[in-house]
C-alpha cells in the first residue's frame, strides 16, 4: 500500500512539475516566445520614402535623390578580416583601425562599413566578392548644377538617431515636406524566406516627399553667381552677395553669395559658410537708405522733388558736424539733387523735416528691423533700438544708412515696394509644393501692406533714374534703359568706430523702371581697387542687368 | 428501388466529390503558395528598375546642367556676343489699327 501512494506521489509531483512548467512558457514567457515565432514566419521589410526634389521654375532638378547603398559587414561570415578590411578599404575611404576593431568585437552581427555610397562604388565592392559584406538600399542627395545656389537649397545631414535630415535654406525649412514618410510591409514567410501569396500580409505603402518648385530661374541664378565671382576678382572684395527679387510676387529670382560651398560635400566646408549671408548676416546699408527715407518725406508731403534743400556747408546736429561724402558742397539743391549728388547733409534737412516719429514710422513700415518671413531657415534680422532710444545725431546718421543695420533681404524687399506701386511684399523662394500624387499647393504672393502711395513710387522711381543718369555710375549704365537705383556706400564699424578704409559697397535698383521685372541689390565687402560703390558694385549691378534684358527679351527705349 | 439506387450511388459521389475537392485545393494551395517566390523577384526587379530609372534622371539632370552645357558650347566654338542689335517695330507715318 505504501509503495502505491510513493508511486502515487511521485506521479503527482511529476504532473505538477509538468503544469508549472507549461504554465511558465505559455503564460510568463508567452509574449516573447510569440515574438520569436513571428520572427521566423514572418517578413517586415521598409519601403524607404525617397526625399523630395527642389526644381527651379521651369521644373528642372536643382536637388534631387539617387539611388545609394548603406555598406555592412557581418562579422560572423567573415573569416580573414585584415585581407577583407584591406580589400573595402581599397575601394571606399574608411579607416581601417577602426573597422577592423569593430569587427572584432565580441557579438557584434552587424557592422555598419559606409552610409550613402554611390552607385559606381557599390559596383566595386560588389565586384570584390567578399563573404560578409552586405548591401541595404540607401539614398543620396544629388545636385546636378554643382555648387549652384548652395547657401540657399542648404544641405541633408542626419539627426541624432542617424535619419536624414535637411539644415539651412529650403532643405532645413521645408523639411518635413521634403522628407516623406517609410511604409512598411509585413507578410509570412515560408522556411526559405519567400513570401506565402495565401498568408497575412499588411503593407503600408510610403508617402514620397514632395518637390518644391520654386521661383529661381537657374539661368539667372548662374548668371548673377559667375558675375559675382568675377566682381569679387576684379575689384577685390572680400565677400559679396547678388539678390535679384521680382517686386510684383516677392518671388526670389536669384540668391548669389560669396563665398559658397559644395552642399554635396558640406563636411569639407567651414560651418560659418552655411548660414546665408543675404537672410542671416547684416550689414549698414549707407547712401541706399536714403531712397526710403527720402519716399516717407515725399508720401508726407514733406518735399516734393523739388523742394530746394540748403547744402551750402556741414550739417550740425548737436555736437557733431555731418558732411557730405566728398566734402563738396552744391549751396541750393533740390530734393532730386540730393539723390544724385548723394548728399548726406541734404538727407539730415530731410530728417530734420521728417522728425522722429515720421522717420521711424516710415522705418518701421518699410519692415527695417524685422524678419522678411521668407522661407529659409536660418533668417535673422538685426535689432533695431527701441523707438525711445533714438537720439538726433542717430535720426540724422540713418537718414543716410549708417548707424542702422539691415540683411540684403530686407533692404530688396523694402526698395520692391518702390517698384511695386508702393506694395510691400512678403519674398518667397518656393513656388509650389508638388506632392507624389501631383497634387499642387500653390504658395500664392503674399501683400504685407501699403507703405507709399502708388503716386509716391512713382515720383521716387524718377528720382532714382535721375540718380542713375546723372549720379557717379553713370558712367556704367547700359544706354537706352530706364534704371532706377542709388549707389551705397557704408563704413564698417569695428570696435566702436568706423574703419576708414574698410566699406561696404553696394548698389539696389530695380528695371525697366516703367515695369519693373526685377528689383537687385549687389553689395561687396571691402573691395580694394576703389571703396565706393559707383566704382564696384554698380558697374558690377549694371552688367547683370544687361544680362537679365538680354535673357528677358527686353528691348532699349 | 429506384429511390435506394440513388441513395446508394449518393453514398458513393458525395464523398469522391468531397476528396477531388480537397485534393484539388491542396494542389492548387502549393502552387499559389510557391508563386510568392516570384513574387519576391518580381518586387526586386521592379525595385532594381526604378533605380535603374532615378540613376538616369541624375544622369540626365547632369547632361543638361548649365555648367555642362557652357562647356560644351565652349568646346565647340560659341563665344558670347559683344553686342546685341535690337530690332525693333518699324516707326512708319501712319498705320490701321489692329
């Protein structure tokens, strides 16, 4: 009988050993256990979103994705790592130290060789037939006019879990259009890794970025960044910048900038190159201020382009003497003549007429000391001091441009306004935002408000021809157009005080004068053959203009 | 009689029908199971052509960039024009409205 309940225990205790032990892998170990199963019936494969295109107007790629390979090497199948190191690194550029420690590291199943490798090299590696190096689909960033517009594409870098991501200008700003979104595609798999027809499958297909369209014109934007280059060269500037706008859109025709960088190879680049210096960088703008404040005094009816202005010697205000740029003095001038002559103490009678509140309202209006809202993303604007802060001499001072810092961006978009009738546009680069379904989001001209009267722009536009006729760069002017413009020409201030040698030249004007097609300023950072800007940047302005008739078909008058 | 012919051939046709049908449907499982293989090929190929399609985009965004094409004309001799001639509408005395 003993024996029985021993045997009887004995079966009893097996049992629930038994159940304990189902329990544990059916219930506790359940859910990774049903991960594991999945595993191995089941196929997850990523369907990569491709990045989306950035076109110039007429559709053609400025940025474009190529079809890339991430390289990798699994370390398990690999049986002579130094031959197989020596052999990739004889096709890509890797460190061989380190890649040869990563593949012997203990566990390791997966080693990441190279990321986004072109086509070409993906056929040689694939030519050396080497056990254990693998190949995952990839893309590429591709930019088929080179360097063209660098500063304003921006580039793609990756964020910190290693995915692509845009930085600067329209890459960094339109990212999330530009990016896209992976789908994904999960089905059953037999023992040999096919998919079974007949099985569960679930797909979600990826939403490809969309393209950008934009309003540049590459033919005009390769135009303007070979002028500036040899701008840069033949008269020895530092740094220049060419921004061409159309005054009736705010469409951004052209953005050149010197110096640039090959957004295809950035890493090579120093970083302060990046950022665009014609939305990011500031600069004082000198004599080419003085159109705007000279069009509040005219909106005000303060002066009329005629009101005769007394410059027969230095101006004062308070303590300081202001004279003009060359020390010459014309007695009565008109208000005309001021623009011509570029007469700084014509600008602070004006001023003085003006008063405070006009002159910073007039400022204020013409969208001086904000950001423009264009769409790049590194845009910063220089602050402006608070409306309480302005003292006489800095009324008088910014009446022609110095003492007040404006971005390229912001001085073209407030001279658009003199060419637009007096309306003042919001500059836009992006034209359309084209989604993989060809559907079309049209981003529409944007009016931010009338800062002149029509009539104002257009007495303003005549005085700016007669600048142009009879000013210091006449002499560059192509014949037979009408070009409204003003010269500039700005000290730098270093630690205090103005450089006497060192200026910032620039010249703004917009063409035919009549319908203006496009508004451009040129500035040019410390040229050497001659400081002012109706020796440089005028001429320099003046040949792009020829340029841009020619390629428009507009004929002389 | 004739009633119980039909039942008894009834025993025999229903379950050879049942049989065909399963057998033909075991067969025809296999096969579709085997085409998801093709399937698989089929994706890779659609895969490979449209890179195939992408790389000569970039190849022909590249043949037509601005840079390439200033080469290429520079190659073959076209220089840039000195001067333009504008020709524009004849200035006659009188002329009919249009």
């Amino acid at each position: 009988m003993r024996r029985i309940w021993i045997v009887f225990f004995i079966l009893v205790s097996v049992y629930l050993g038994i159940l304990i032990r189902l329990f544990y892998w059916q219930v506790i170990e359940s859910d990774r256990l049903r991960v594991e199963a999945a595993k191995q019936y089941a196929l997850t494969l990523t369907l990569p979103a491709s990045r989306g295109a950035i076109t110039d107007t007429s559709g053609t790629s400025l940025v474009m994705s190529q079809p890339a390979s991430l390289v990798y090497a699994s370390p398990a199948i690999i049986k002579d790592p130094i031959t197989f190191v020596d052999k990739v690194a004889s096709v890509l550029p890797v460190d061989s130290k380190d890649l040869l420690g990563s593949l012997g590291q203990k566990g390791r199943v997966w080693v990441p060789v190279a990321h986004k490798v072109n086509n070409e090299v993906s056929e040689k590696l694939k030519a050396l037939r080497l056990d254990g190096l693998g190949f995952e689909n990839d893309s590429l960033r591709y930019y088929p006019e080179g360097s063209m517009a660098a500063q304003l594409l921006g580039f793609v870098g990756s964020d910190e879990n290693g995915n692509d991501k845009g930085y600067f200008g329209l890459e960094g700003f339109y990212d999330r259009e530009l990016h896209g979104k992976d789908g994904v595609i999960a089905i059953e798999k037999d023992v040999r890794g096919a998919p079974i027809v007949i099985g569960d499958t679930k797909r979600i297909e990826p939403e490809h970025g969309s393209t950008i369209r934009l309003w540049l014109d590459r033919t005009v934007q390769y135009d303007a960044e070979q002028r500036l280059r040899e701008g840069i060269e033949k008269y020895g500037a530092k740094e220049g910048t060419v921004t061409i706008m159309d005054p009736k859109t705010g469409g951004i025709l052209a953005m050149a900038s010197y110096p640039s960088y090959d957004p295809s190879q950035f890493t090579q680049f120093p970083k302060d190159v990046y950022k665009n210096p014609i939305v990011a960088s500031s600069y004082e703008p000198g004599s080419t201020f003085k159109v705007l404040v000279m069009s509040t005094a005219l909106d005000h009816k303060l002066v009329t382009p005629d009101t005769v202005i007394d410059e027969s010697g230095p101006a004062q205000v308070g303590e300081y003497s202001i004279r003009t740029w060359n020390n010459q003095y014309h007695g009565n001038i008109t208000t005309t003549k001021v623009l011509e002559y570029s007469s700084n103490v014509g600008m602070v009678s004006v001023s003085k007429l003006l008063g405070k509140d006009l002159q910073l309202s007039g400022i204020h209006a013409f969208g001086i000391g904000k950001e423009t809202g264009i769409d790049l993303e590194e845009e910063s604007s220089p602050e402006l001091r608070s409306d309480n802060d302005w003292k006489p001499i800095d009324l008088a001072t910014a009446s022609f441009g110095q003492g007040i810092a404006v971005t390229p961006i912001q001085m073209v978009r407030a001279v658009g306004a003199l060419a637009n009738d007096g309306k003042l546009m919001e500059p836009h680069v992006a034209r359309q935002i084209i989604d993989q379904k060809g559907r079309v989001i049209d981003i529409k001209p944007k009016q931010l408000r009338q800062v002149i009267s029509p009539a104002t722009s257009h007495i303003i536009t005549e005085m700016m021809i007669a600048a142009v006729d009879n000013g210091e760069a006449k002499w560059a002017k192509p014949r037979g157009y009408r070009i409204a413009g003003k010269t500039g020409t700005a000290q730098i201030p270093v630690a205090g005080h103005y450089d006497d040698k060192k200026t910032i030249a620039s010249f703004v004007g917009f063409a035919p004068a009549d319908d203006p097609k496009f508004v451009m300023l040129v500035t040019l950072q410390e040229p050497t053959s001659s400081p002012w800007g109706s020796e440089t940047a005028a001429p320099l302005f003046f040949n792009i203009a020829k340029d841009l008739f020619v390629y428009y078909g507009i004929a002389p008058q | 009689m004739a009633t119980k012919k039909i039942l008894s051939s009834l025993y025999f046709f229903i379950p050879a029908t049942a049989l065909i049908l399963i057998v033909t449907e075991i067969f025809a499982t296999n096969e579709l199971v085997s085409e998801g293989r093709k399937i698989h090929d089929v994706d890779l190929k659609i895969e490979t052509v449209s890179n195939e399609n992408d790389l000569l985009a970039s190849q022909i965004a590249s043949a037509s960039a601005l840079a390439t094409i200033q080469q290429k004309a520079k190659d073959n001799g076209f220089i840039k024009p000195a001067n333009y001639l504008t020709i524009g509408p004849e200035t006659v005395a009188f002329h009919l409205p249009q």
